[in-house]
C-alpha cells in the first residue's frame, strides 16, 4: 500500500514535500528517506521520483553480532559502542548503544533490513589496543616498486590469519580492520602527533571515520572482527654488557643507514625508516643499501612508545658549512638511537680527517663552558686529532641535537651508539663523552682512535667492535707512539714532517712498542677465515745421505682445500668459563684463559697471518655474515643447512683426517676457533627471553632469505 504524504508550507512561503509524515504506520518498511523542495511536483523535470515509497504490512526483524578479537584471539571486552542505519538516521528506530561483552560480542536485534554501521569510541579503543601484541607471522605484501601505484598499506591477504581459518570454520562472516576503520572520531595521541593533520597511514587508512558498515544481505549471522592492535615497530635492543647477535645486527643496519644520502621521505632515508616504516604493521622495516633491501630485527611496542624525534645531521649543511661529519639520531620512549657515518670515499674531508693521526688531548672544546676547566674525555692518554676535530665540527654546529636534546633523553632511556669505520672512532668518542649516561657502543671495521693509557680509563664503557678478517683499518693506525715535537712547528711544514716522523715509528712498531701507542678498546667479534695445512716429508736428492746412511729429508707445507669462515667473539667463552668453574666442571683445554689471551690480544686484533686488503672493510661485507649468523642461530637444523654450515662441517672432517700432519700450533688454534663459533648461538639467548622476542625471532625467520646475502669465504 502506498502512503499519500501531505505538503506542508515552509517559512519561506513555498510548498515542501515532507515525507515520513506518516512514519508511524506499523509494519512499514523505509526504503529511503530524504526531502525535495518544489513549488509545484508536476512540474518536475528530473527523472527520480520525489516520494517516498513506503511498503507496509507484518515485516521481519533481523540480528546480527560483532566478535572483536585481537590478532592473538583475545576478546575486546567492555568497549563503548554505537550502531546506526537509515531506520536511526530518519528516527524511525532509536540509536543502538552499549558495550562489548566479555567475549567481545556485540548482539544488536530487531533490525530492519537495511546496512548498518558499527562505530567504536575512539579512545577506549586505541587504549585496549595499545596493550594487546601482534601476531608474529604476517601477510608482508611486496613492496610497490618504482612507478607500481598500488596502495601501500592495502587490505590483509586472505588465508593468513588462524582466526579467519577458525571463523570461516564456524560458519561466521571474518573481516581484518583496523582502529581507523571503526573509531567514530580520531583518538587523542600522546605523545601528540608531529602534524595533527597527518594521521598514521597504516591505521587509520579511513579519514572520514565513518565505521564499519555490513551490507543488508549479511544480516542473520555473527561477524568477527580481528581488529590489528595500535602498535608500532621498534629495533630489538638490549642494553647489556654481554654480546648479543640481535644489537650486532640492528645496530649493523643502523650503520648502513647513516650513509644514506636519500632525502626526506624517499625510500631509504633515516626519516622514512623511523616515520613511515615503523609505523606500517603490515611489513618487517627494511633498511636499503644499493638495491639491498635488508630487513631489521623489529618488535612491536604501543603506539605511544614509537620513535618521535628523528633527525639527519649533517654539518656540510650546517650554517655556515663546516667539514663533512654526519649521523643521525632517534629517540623513543625507551631508546635514544645515535649512528655515526664513516668514511665516504668521493670525497676529500674525510680522507683527510683519517690521516691527522697525531695523538692529541682528550678534550672536545665545544664541551667547555665559559672561564670554566674543559673536563678531559678521559683522565689519561691521547685521541686520534682528525677523529677529535670532526666529532668538535658536529657538537660545535649542533649543540642542542647532540648537548641537550641527547644528553637529556638519556638520563631515562637506554643509549644505543653504532658506526662503522670512520663512524666507529666518532661512536666512541661520544660514548667517551657520555660515558656517565651508560652508552652501548657497537662498532664495525674501526680504526684505533684512543692511546693506551685513555683505552685503560675506558674499561667501564661497554664496547663491542667488530673485524672482518683481513680488513686493513681496524690496522690503523698502526701500535706505536706517534707524537713528536715536530708537529709544534709553525704552518704546514710542522705538520707534513711531524707525519713524516710518526710514518716512520709506524714502520718500526712491530719490533719497538713503547710510550703511549695506539690501541684498540673494547671486546673483540671476529669474522675469521681460517686454513689448513699438511706437513710432508720428501727425499729431494735420494742420493745424498747423512753419515748414519739414510737420505737427507726436507719438511714442506701443503695448504689443504677446506676453508671455513667462523664468526668468533671471545668474552662469550670467558662467559662460558665462569660457568663451568661454578659448576666445579672441568674446563675444555682450548677454552682456557692462557689460549684466549694468546689468540685475542687485550688492546690489539688477532693475528689472521695474510695479507690484509681494504675489500674486506666495507659493511657489504660485514653485514652478511652476521645475518646469516642470526639465521643459523635461529634454527640450527634448518633444512638445507646453510652453506656456512656446510663449509664448516667438511674443514672439521678434514681436521680429523690430516689430524696428524697438521701442525700443532695451527691445529691448537682451530679447536680454540671452533669451539668459540659453537657458543655463538648464546647470543641469541636474551632475545628469545626478552618479552616479544620469540615472536620477533619467528617473525624475521619467516621473511628472512638464507640466500640473499653471500658471505665471502674465499678470495
């Protein structure tokens, strides 16, 4: 039946179709709802018809139900909620309201058939969802290459979540969301947002907070609702004096960040990283390096605890310029992140600043307060002068980044500082100068920067530097005593002669150690390759013999094929000697202290007995094999193993084969090196305990490919 509706007349003077006048007749079905204004309807010349259609009669009322669990199936319990469709809109139905249940259902009955949207109140719901934890194998869409438009954070894959494969089970609709695509208004971010404009792209992928709407046609039925927790990535660190492979990974990457060059925004610059990929749950952050897109070690933490302050320095850039020296920094709730740039090779300054090797006051002038005593770096000793007067360049033109907005965040944040090569001297000068606020320091193929006798004052501050087997500048500059009087001279003079002197004790340091020489700080990690050789004895001239008649024989040297490269950190073998002599337990004999002093010199770098080369310096080569390393770590019994493994197996084989041809010392060194690389996996231990870390560790194996990054044996 259709309903006439009467015009009524408008303040202005003309007529108004007023429709739902009626809307009171039972049973009614409202198909749509709105009003049009016309002096006269027949003379109407759109093609819509202007009325409204009411069917009247015994209609069906409809339920439906909302189940909002968490990615770890955890119910949403006693959240606010609104519910509204047309029948609410033009008051024909009163607006549904209430809050979820224990079980994190919401039943709404009585309906009539028309979509209906469910909207959240927003901060209530950001709240609960700031608590709740990830799950920790995730869909990981491609990244969109260069030109490729699709939407960076599109909707979840379908058959990847457990709850979906159980909803779908049950029989009940399943939908991924959110918290922007069910909050009825934007929540209050603390800390605020650096633009309240620009809302975290990920979670909020709606602007308009306009709900959830279900379509008429799924009325009937329970719908689940697997809302993504309000979360954020942040690198896995720990702040400890004992080694862990997950800070020599993720402060790895940092180091290949401080090199990148990318501006603001784009794809591998500092600020896109900490900004944009942190903030995009549906990926593991990568860090770009030369078409290398390496995936970080990542946990998530609330939203409230993301990285806020994030910030490129370079002092070339400086007002006016000066000098060449960069790094960038971020800052958390919990982290305070510094990474030092090393030595970039296309340019001048930093060459430079590498080879002003004069030892010189531990005193950074830009420190130093007005008629006030410039306090020392360290109570002894001498700095490298280049290393020194690049780190003052940086404090000097960014004293409020590096003197108050660092130095203050680390009063009640963990303090983070990595670099590599030149970036490693500069990392340790300013752990040196915050040595009060207990900074770790990881480091990569790191020139010498101290003297003795500062290193010796340094023995509180926790270090870790890394060496790439024949990589020539952790070699630099060489153990000597390179201070001299000729560098007093006036002008330039002084200075190429007093480098011309000092040239002259580095050759001479091998024999001649004395006075305050150049000396390495902090514990060694190693990636060693090591080698066999097999002794034989030949008759050169069988025709010459000795007077007792036997013919003279000569010793030679056979290289044997096997190789392996093993990833060595000594201080977990001292870790793994207190142990054992608390347990009364026997100590293996090539884990003693006597071995470990005698192959990893305090001060010093091992001896590897070959050529040394700047191919092994850069973090294209470090890097792979502390990755690999992570992966091994992570699952021993990987099938296949990886190569490293492989490797490794067939040099122990061939130890025991040519066991008694090998000579002893080499023999002894190996089964020290060997044992050093089982207890690596230790490293990981801390990870697997902290709070999130499993889910992180299973998250990176997940992604994670054994074949991507190839780790150098040979050559």
């Amino acid at each position: 039946m259709l309903t006439p509706f009467s015009p009524s007349r408008a303040k202005n003077g003309q007529l108004q179709n007023v429709w739902l006048k009626k809307t009171n007749i039972p049973g009614c079905r409202v198909t749509q709802c709105k009003r049009a204004d016309m002096n006269d309807t027949l003379h109407r010349t759109d093609t819509l018809n202007p009325f409204k259609t009411v069917t009247c009669g015994a209609q069906k009322r409809h339920w439906i139900e909302f189940q909002l669990l968490d990615e770890q199936g955890e119910p949403l319990a006693n959240l606010p909620w609104r519910a509204v469709n047309e029948a609410t809109r033009c008051g024909i139905a009163a607006e549904y309201a209430g809050q979820s249940d224990a079980l994190g259902v919401i039943r709404i009955e009585g309906l009539h058939p028309l979509p209906i949207t469910l909207q959240m109140q927003a901060d209530p719901l950001a709240e609960q969802l700031q608590g709740r934890r990830l799950r920790a194998v995730r869909a990981e869409p491609p990244q969109p290459g260069f030109g490729d438009r699709t939407p960076l954070y599109g909707p979840q894959r379908s058959g990847f979540s457990p709850i979906e494969r159980q909803a779908l089970v049950e029989g009940h609709g399943y939908h991924y969301l959110r918290i922007g695509q069910l909050c009825a208004q934007r929540p209050t971010f603390v800390p605020p947002l650096e633009d309240p404009d620009q809302l975290p792209a990920f979670h909020f992928p709606d602007r308009t907070f306009s709900g959830f709407t279900i379509g008429d046609e799924q009325l009937d039925r329970r719908h689940v609702l697997e809302v993504c927790p309000f979360r954020a990535w942040s690198l896995v660190l720990h702040h400890q004096a004992e080694y862990s492979l997950a800070n020599a990974y993720n402060l790895g990457l940092m180091s290949i960040l401080a090199y990148s060059n990318q501006p603001k925004k784009e794809r591998g610059s500092v600020e896109e990283l900490f900004k944009d990929q942190c903030q995009d749950l549906s990926r593991t952050p990568r860090v770009w390096d030369n078409g290398q897109a390496w995936p970080c070690l990542v946990t998530d933490v609330p939203f409230s605890e993301r990285y806020i302050t994030i910030k490129p320095i370079n002092t070339a850039q400086a007002e006016p310029p000066e000098g060449d020296t960069q790094l960038f920094y971020a800052i958390s709730a919990t982290q305070v992140l510094v990474g030092w740039r090393g030595t970039e090779t296309n340019g001048l300054s930093d060459l430079i600043t590498d080879v002003t090797f004069r030892p010189t006051e531990p005193k950074v002038a830009a420190h130093c307060e007005p008629k006030v005593p410039c306090g020392d770096l360290t109570p002894a000793g001498s700095v490298h002068m280049g290393f020194r007067d690049a780190f003052e360049v940086a404090t000097r033109n960014y004293a409020k980044d590096l003197g108050e907005m660092i130095l203050e965040n680390a009063f009640d944040k963990e303090l983070f500082i990595c670099g590599h090569s030149l970036g490693g001297a500069l990392g340790l000068i300013h752990a040196a100068s915050l040595k009060e606020r207990n900074p770790l320091l990881y480091t990569y193929g790191m020139p010498r920067t101290f003297t003795l006798k500062a290193v010796q004052s340094l023995n509180e501050l926790w270090h870790f530097r890394h060496v790439n087997d024949t990589d020539v500048v952790p070699r630099v500059p060489p153990e000597a005593a390179l201070d001299n009087h000729l560098y007093d001279l006036h002008g330039p003079m002084g200075t190429l002669m007093g480098l011309g002197w000092s040239a002259r004790q580095a050759l001479v340091s091998a024999l001649f150690k004395h006075g305050d020489p150049f000396s390495h700080h902090g514990e060694v990690a190693m990636f060693f390759r090591t080698e066999q050789h097999r002794e034989e004895q030949i008759t050169p001239y069988p025709a010459y013999r000795n007077p007792q008649g036997a013919p003279y024989r000569s010793t030679i040297t056979v290289k044997l094929q096997e190789k392996a490269k093993l990833y060595l950190v000594p201080s977990l073998g001292e870790a793994e000697e207190q142990q054992a002599e608390q347990a009364q337990e026997r100590l293996n004999a090539s884990l003693n202290p006597e071995s470990r002093a005698r192959f990893f010199p305090q001060y010093s770098n091992p001896a590897v007995g070959r050529m040394l080369r700047i191919g092994d310096h850069f973090m294209s080569q470090y890097q792979p094999y502390i990755h690999n390393q992570l992966l091994e770590s992570i699952n021993p019994e990987r099938e296949p193993l990886l190569e490293r493994q492989v490797q490794r197996r067939k040099f122990e084989r061939q130890m025991q084969e040519h066991y008694g041809s090998i000579p002893e010392d080499e023999y002894t060194r190996n089964s020290v090196f060997l044992e050093l690389q089982k207890l690596i996996d230790r490293a990981l231990q801390v990870t697997l305990q902290a709070e999130g870390g499993g889910e992180a560790i299973q998250r990176f194996d997940a992604i994670a490919d054994p074949k991507a990054y190839y780790e150098k044996t040979f050559g």
